[in-house]
C-alpha cells in the first residue's frame, strides 16, 4: 500500500480492488487482483471501472470518498518501508508472463566450465546403505491418493539376487500406519497390502532378482492443510519406524492451491542428482511431480557391473537391456528424507520399462509406487490423474498404447470430460518424452502419440504440459500442431534432473546435427516421420535456426517451481543447479496466465483454424 504514495497506477487499481467487493456488481477482489500485472491489464480495469461510475454515480462517488481516507491512512503510515516494497515490486513487475509472448528464442550457450554429467553415488555412500534392521521399515515414500487421503509406501526384508532366488512371503510381516494430529498421540491406525515383485531373466550368466516386501497403506479421512505424524510397519513385532510427518494438501478449489509443487526429471541417483535434490528442497515444495527415468537401474549389468552413460556402447555383446535392481533400493533410500515427508507423484519413462521374461515390463515400477490409479479411473497405473488444490493432473504413459482405439485414450477422454474447471482451473498434463523438442537428442521422437493425443488435449485447453527425457531445459512458446497458438499449452522440458546419461547440447538446427527422419527411435511404438509443410522450415525435417515455438533453452541440471496464484496466474521459475549459491540467481522465470475468457472450445477452434 505504500507504493499508492507514489504511483497513481498502483495507487488507484489497489483502491479498485479493495474497494470494489463493497461495491455489487463492480469486480470481485479474485478477478480484480489477477488483473495488475501490466499496463494494458490495468488501463483495462480503470476503463471499466470509469465505466461503471457512469451508470452508478452514487457508488462510484462513495468509492472516493473511502479513497480518500484510505490516502490519509497511509500517509500517516509513512514511507518507512517503501524500498523494500520498491524493489520487491520492481522484480514482479521485470518478469515477463505469457500475454507477452509469443517470446523472441532464446539459447544460452553451454558454459564449458561446467561438466556434462557425473558418476553415480558408490555403493558405500551413508545416503544410500541400508541403516534399519531387516525388519524395520526403510524406503518410506508418500503419494496423493483422493483429496482427503495419502498413500503410504515402505519395504522391509532384504532383497535376493543371484541365478535362483525365493521370493518372500509378504504375509509375514503387517502393514500398519499409525496417525494423528499430534507428535507421539496416535488417534488412528489404517492397513494395507504387501507385494513382492521378481526380475528375471532367460539367459545364462545372467542374475535374477526377487525384491523385499513392498507395503502400501492408505491413510483416509485427512482433513485439509492438517499437519499429521505418523509412523508404519508392524506392531505386533514391534517393528515400527521413527516417526515422520507430512502436511495434507487444500481440497480441490478455484481458491486453493499447494504453496510449492517441485518438478523434476530424469534424475538418477549421481552427485549432480544429490545437488538438484538439496537445491530443491531450500524452496520447501509441498509436493513433487517426477517426470519419469527414476532410478536409471538401467545402466548396469545385473551383477552390478556398469554405472555407465550409455549401457548398448558399453555393453554390445549383452542378450538384453539388463538392470541391476538394488539400484532401485539404493534410489529409494537416497529420497526417503524429501518423500516420508511430501508426496511424489511419478509417472513412468523409457527407463522405466526393464523388458524381462515372459514380456513382462514396468515390474519394478507397478510394485514400488502406489498411485491414484484405481481413484481416477484408470485400469493401470501407467497413467493417471489427481488433483492438488485448484489443479487437476492428467499423468499419461507414453510407453504404453496412446492410439485414438486404446484404453488409455478412452480413459483420458473420461476423466477430461469430468473436469470442472469452477472447481480446478488450472489443467496440467504430464508424460515423459516430450512433443516439443528443438534438441537433437530425442528430436520429434514422440511423433506418432502427439498426432494422436495433442487435438484431445488442446480441445480441452490444458494449460501447462511437463515432459522430460531430454537432459536439457526448454520452454517453449504457446504452440499447437507446430503453430504458435495462444490458446495452446504451455510445454515445459525438465529432463535435467542429474541423472549418469549426461547433459544435450547440439540443437537440431545447430550444422550437422539434424537427426535422419528414422534416427531416433522411441522405446514404445513407431515412428512417424514427416517433413513440416508451412512456416520457415517447409519441405525441411529440421528448422535451419531455434524455432520460434522455442522460446528458452539452456542445457543445464536443475529443477522447477510451480506457484500457483489464483485462477488466471502461476509463477514458474527453473533453478539451475549451478545458481545454488547465487543469491536471487534464476534460470528462467515467468508468469503463466490462463485466459478462460479468450481460449473456450469454440474460439479456441476458431483461433486454431485462422492461425493454420
């Protein structure tokens, strides 16, 4: 309010908004507020605002007389504090948001004193070695369930690997949550199921795997924004866990939303994976969203051999795609401080799959992570949705059958057309490989699931899209079917987490480094080639410069931050893991700004067929 002794702009928007609400029919405080980010913005609220004085004199007069006290107010306060309240404004005001777009491309060049990537933790690292007795819980993990309720996820035993292995029996040991609103006070138990999962391989030399005992307990009834402490395992052997705690999420609301939600991919367990991780938890997310490519288990021969960037280069003469599954205990150990604490909600990538006997993939992937499948809908957990306060999340698999005829279609069809955007406004979609790529790695890889799905999802104006796989950042512009669109979503690449394979640095459009149509290949599914057919890259399989969809890319490790404001405004803001100790040091930053009012189904079709 200080600033309103300086600036009419600020002074006479900020009167509007606090007085309007008193006022019926002028604006409500939500709208009002949403509206102050730009010029343009504000010369529209005082232009209704003059507007509706005309037809209301007598209010409009009331509202200027409460002004004017409002003035005296505040000049009695002083000045006292305007320089910090000045350069806090002056940062919201320098960060650009999507009305400004679509944004002239961008590429920071790759700083060379960097390294490209780093090795994996060694076994013996304390962050990763097994420190509970064999019966006590370890790997505890949380996941968001319903709105009122939270998955509970942790293993006990000891896993087995070797040429014959015997599984253990989950029936041995109970799975028990014991909660409540205060520290060591118990009000409430809940029980769940246990499972065992085996890797196997049909190959001589080769070592199959049968894991501990995998529990999942859901905790339900949990009141919003309600600090709970808790602690699992089984009573009756009194192996039980030290006590953890967690923070339930506000209920789905057009005013409600989680402080913080982290967005990572393609972590891994190396130290550049250790430095997204601590980098991220000093902006204290209230949730995480991974991306997919977890563990990277992948990168090892199943006698643990390996920790290598690219496992068919260091392994040629191997009969199949191996894992070295302790990997995935190592994995979990090393994020159960940030995940006993707030939920993870994951979805799966290339990684992912672990191809074993029989055909079987994604074993360790269905046994290790409970998700709000069965709660949304879905028959599988390879895709998903929930909600998060005011945002709903469509978790999708892009190594699973995405065809218009296919089950996950049918059901993505479903959930959308439950969606209530008065309710949960923001509509965000996330799955691994991304469609919008202008990096040589993995370049239009996800061809044939974008022809498929993107018309679904622009139809129903999603507004944010994650993705990684690619180990780089890029944001784009607001695009459909390779045409800058407003009404587009917003798409994200965050497959910088950290993880061994390393970071990309050539661009498809840097000389020589534009993939053959049939270069790269996806691990799920075919390929759909094409050259574009408009715009400056006609006839061409690759643009010639950054596209123009393109708006940011830096090949750099890091993570995201989604803030979400109200209804219209998000904040999102990427840390590079390099700025860790540059204070207010960011890697990209901007506003992202829903117009319901402009993008409805029929003017967002109507845009599509003008623009195209």
């Amino acid at each position: 309010m200080l600033l309103c002794i300086y600036r009419e702009r600020c002074c006479s928007a900020f009167l509007i908004c606090v007085l309007s609400p008193h006022l019926h029919g002028f604006f409500s405080s939500t709208e009002c507020y949403a509206h102050l980010h730009t010029e343009q913005e504000w010369k529209a609220i005082m232009a209704r605002f003059r507007k509706e004085c005309i037809s209301r004199p007598a209010a409009c007069l009331w509202m200027m007389f409460w002004a004017e006290v409002v003035f005296g107010v505040v000049a009695l306060i002083g000045a006292a504090a305007f320089d910090g309240l000045e350069i806090q404004e002056e940062k919201r005001s320098s960060i650009p948001s999507t009305l400004e777009g679509p944004f002239t491309p961008v590429t920071v060049p790759f700083d060379t004193a960097l390294r490209k990537g780093s090795d994996d933790l060694p076994v013996y690292d304390p962050r990763i070695v097994k420190r509970v007795p064999s019966i006590a819980p370890e790997q505890i993990a949380l996941a968001l369930s319903s709105p009122d309720a939270m998955w509970v996820s942790w293993v006990t035993g000891d896993s087995q690997i070797g040429p014959e292995v015997t599984p253990l029996d989950p029936s041995s040991i109970g799975s028990e949550v014991h909660y409540g609103i205060q520290s060591g006070n118990y009000s409430f138990v809940a029980k769940g199921t246990s499972l065992v999962y085996n890797q196997n391989y049909p190959y001589d030399g080769l070592l199959n795997y049968t894991s501990a005992i995998i529990h999942h307990v859901r905790l339900q009834g949990l009141s919003p924004n309600t600090r709970y402490y808790y602690i699992c395992g089984d009573s009756s052997l009194a192996a039980m866990s030290q006590e953890r705690e967690f923070t339930s999420l506000p209920l789905p609301n057009a005013n409600n939303y989680p402080s913080k939600i982290a967005v990572v991919g393609d972590l891994g367990l190396t130290y550049n994976s250790t430095s997204t991780i601590d980098h991220m938890m000093e902006n204290k997310p209230s949730l995480l969203v991974m991306v997919g490519d977890l563990s990277y288990a992948t990168q090892y021969l199943t006698n643990g051999t390996g920790g290598v960037r690219c496992f068919a280069c260091a392994f040629p003469d191997a009969p199949v795609s191996e894992t070295y599954q302790p990997h995935w205990d190592a994995w979990g150990r090393f994020m159960e401080p940030i995940i006993s604490t707030l939920p993870m909600m994951v979805i799966e990538g290339n990684h992912e799959i672990e191809p074993q006997a029989e055909n079987e993939t994604f074993a360790s992937y269905k046994a290790r992570f409970a998700v709000p499948s069965e709660e949304s809908g879905s028959k599988s957990s390879l895709y998903y949705s929930f909600d998060a306060g005011g945002i709903h999340f469509i978790m999708l698999g892009g190594y699973v059958d995405y065809n218009r005829t296919g089950l996950q279609y049918a059901w993505l069809e479903q959930d959308l057309a439950k969606v209530d955007r008065s309710i949960t406004p923001w509509l965000i979609a996330v799955w691994h490989p991304p469609w919008y790529n202008s990096y040589s790695s993995h370049y239009r890889e996800a061809e044939c699931m974008r022809l498929e799905m993107e018309d679904l999802l622009y139809d129903n104006g999603v507004d944010i899209v994650f993705a990684g796989h690619v180990h780089a950042y890029e944001r784009m512009n607001r695009v459909y079917h390779y045409g800058l669109n407003p009404c587009g979503p917003l798409y994200i690449t965050v497959g910088d987490g950290g993880n061994i394979e390393q970071l990309v640095i050539t661009h498809a459009d840097d000389p020589g480094h534009c993939p053959t149509p049939e270069g790269n290949l996806p691990g799920f599914g075919g390929t759909c080639p094409f050259n574009f057919t408009s715009g400056p890259a006609k006839g061409k399989f690759c643009w010639d410069t950054q596209p123009n969809w393109s708006a940011f890319r830096d090949s750099s490790f890091g993570h995201g931050i989604l803030e979400v404001v109200n209804s219209t405004y998000a904040l999102w803001t990427w840390h590079r893991n390099q700025d860790i100790f540059g204070k207010d040091k960011l890697g990209d930053q901007i506003y992202i700004v829903r117009q319901p009012e402009v993008c409805t189904n029929i003017k967002r079709s109507a845009i599509s067929r003008i623009l195209n």
